[in-house]
C-alpha cells in the first residue's frame, strides 16, 4: 500500500511517523491532565475516596471565598508589580552592558548566576536577610545608622513587597540575556545612519532600539508574567512558619491550590482554583500578545 502513494503523501505519512510522539507525548502528559482537572473541579473528592458529582459547588465556595479573592489580588499584584519592574530593570542592565567590553563575560556571567541557583536555597537566603536583629543583614544595616529595624516578613504591608524582590532578582539575569540577543541582533547601519545623521542617543533609543526589540519585549513580558502568575518557591520557603505571610498578605493562587489539595485534601476545590488559575494565564498571554504584536 505504501508503494502505491504519491511522493506527496509518502512525505505526509513521514511527516506524522515524527509527529506522533511529540503529540502522544502532549496527549498524554499535557492535555489528559488540563481535562482531568477539568472534570475534577465539578467533583467532591478527598484524594482517597470516591468522586462524587458536585456540580457548580467548587466554584460557588470559590466565589463566596473572602481568601481566594485576597489570594487573587496578592496574584495580580505579583504580576502587575513584577512584571514592569523587571522588565525596565533587565533592559536598562542589558542596554549598558551591551556597550561595556572591559569584563564584559564575567559581568553577565555574574547576572545570570541567580537564574541558575535553587529557588529554595535563595529564598532561604534572603529569608535570613530579613531577619531581626541581630541576625538579619538588611535590620543589622539598618541599626548601624540608628534606623529602627523593619519587619519585613511579618507585616501585612512590608511581606509582599520582601518576597517580590528576590523574585524580580532571581529572573532577571534571564531577561538581561534575551535582551542582549535581542539587542545584537538590530542591524549596526540603522545606528551609523543615525549617527551620520546627528541623531540624539534618547531619540535612537526610542525610534530605533525599542522598536526593533518588541518581538524582544513580547517574549519577555508573557513569560515574565506567567512566571509571577505561577509563583510559589519564593513564598513557600520564605513564609514557611505562616505560609501565606501574616493574614494571607503574600499567599498567590499557586500556594493556596498547594494548601487545598495537599493540606486540606480538598481536591475538587483545588482543582476548580487550577482552572480559574489556567483561564487567567490564558487570557493574561493573549491580551500581551494582542498589544504587544508587531504590526
């Protein structure tokens, strides 16, 4: 039979012989999951016991939930925070280190290091950094000049902000390297023109750099934002006394679907908190990718 077909089909016959383990590979561990979860969430089940059909329950509890909306708006916080501040932060570092050459490869060396370190180990770290006196480095620093030490961890305004940053800092040596390729990669006679032509370095800036790096920006923005819409590493390791801060102060959506599932053993409301979690990743990336496109 396979004689008997044209070189056209033979090619699309090879072409899904490739195909298939990659989507068997999908089917199986991507898509089989986001279902089941799906059906999960319209389900009353203890992790041990039979499921039962709930319905609307989960998502019911979940709207008349005082903590998920607190936890949704720690979330969105992370992320309209995060995102911005790391975004500006990596390319303002990628713009001035694209032009150094004295240690340059040691220096980028030096901002990707935090990307490859343990979360754990470096929310421990800081952990300790926050610490009271005479423990902590930050407090210790700071009664050195006769400031009154801080409660970074413990408080409901000072928590969030103490567990971004370490956060912001851990990606950003990512971000400063796709900047870079994205930054050698703009064609050098766009610039000898404009500098032929007199033009100012904020004007090249804003008419040539950073808008032959949007496809650039477009990259980093949605995984940026996925990343702080998924946190947990930082949080957990960082609140594990009080997961969550002092009154849910730094709990994202991620932490309490932990707390649910493998605490409360709840995972038909668990799982209905993955797909509110699911949706708002998806419409988050397709709103970026909407404004972000290149035209």
């Amino acid at each position: 039979m396979y004689r008997n077909l044209t070189i056209r089909q033979k090619q699309i016959v090879w072409a899904w012989a490739f195909l298939a383990i990659p989507v068997l590979f999908y089917t199986v561990i991507r898509f089989y999951p986001t279902g089941n979860a799906i059906l999960i969430s319209f389900q009353d089940w203890n992790l041990l016991g039979d499921r039962t059909w709930a319905g609307l329950e989960n998502y019911e509890k979940l709207w008349n939930d005082p903590v998920f909306w607190k936890v949704f708006q720690n979330t969105f916080v992370y992320l309209l925070l995060g995102t911005p501040i790391s975004l500006v932060l990596s390319f303002v570092i990628a713009y001035h280190l694209d032009k150094l050459r004295f240690m340059h490869g040691f220096l980028r060396m030096l901002y990707f290091l935090p990307f490859m370190t343990s979360a754990v180990a470096m929310a421990w770290v800081w952990r300790w950094f926050y610490q009271d006196v005479p423990i902590g480095l930050f407090n210790n620093i700071l009664a050195s000049f006769g400031i009154p030490q801080i409660k970074f961890l413990q408080s409901t305004t000072n928590a969030l902000p103490a567990v971004l940053a370490p956060a912001v800092w851990a990606g950003l040596g990512f971000q400063v390297i796709i900047f870079m390729a994205g930054l050698r990669a703009i064609p050098q006679s766009y610039y000898e023109a404009a500098k032929i032509d007199g033009v100012g370095w904020f004007t090249v800036l804003t008419q040539i750099t950073i808008p032959l790096l949007r496809p650039t920006i477009v990259f980093i923005v949605v995984f940026s934002s996925i990343g702080f819409l998924r946190i947990f590493d930082h949080v957990f390791n960082m609140t594990t006394n009080n997961p969550g801060g002092p009154l849910n102060a730094t709990k994202p959506l991620v932490l309490m679907i932990y707390d649910t599932a493998f605490n409360g053993f709840d995972m038909g409301y668990a799982a209905a908190q993955t797909v509110v979690l699911f949706t708002i990743l998806l419409i988050v990336s397709l709103i970026q990718l909407r404004l972000l496109r290149s035209n």
